[in-house]
C-alpha cells in the first residue's frame, strides 16, 4: 500500500460497510461486528497501523466475504 493504514481511517471504513462498534471492554481494543464476523482494532500505541495488523484485518474480512483487493484499495485511498 502506498499510504499509512490509520486506526480512524479502518473504523470509518468498517461503519460504512455495516459494521457496528460493540460495547468496550477492558483491553483497550475496539470491537466492531457484522453478522459474525468481529474486527479488533487496536485503540491505543500509534495511529498508523503496522502492516501485519493490516494483512491480519484484510485476511479477516476476505474470509468474511469482502475482495481482498478491493478492501485494500479502498483502505489506501
């Protein structure tokens, strides 16, 4: 990807795709559902998301059944 995956960008991206943020919890994650398939974003350390978490969500969502491809263009936009 040619640019930074941030944290506020990926939870964008996941509630204009129908996800919804669940209750917080006590890990400093933030969990957002659709369906059953549960995305973890991690809600402290640096806003830029290494890119193994970002494969990690990506390979998440392709088992869900988004485009990988797709999801990537749309996360690097």
């Amino acid at each position: 990807m040619t640019h930074e995956v941030t944290r506020r960008r990926l939870e964008r991206w996941l509630l204009e795709h129908g996800f919804v943020e669940l209750a917080g919890r006590k890990t400093g994650h933030r969990q957002f559902a659709r369906g059953s398939l549960k995305i973890s974003v991690p809600g402290h350390g640096p806003q830029d998301l290494t890119k193994k978490h970002v494969a990690l969500i990506v390979r998440q969502l392709a088992a869900g059944g988004f485009n990988k491809e797709t999801v990537r263009r749309e996360l690097a936009e």
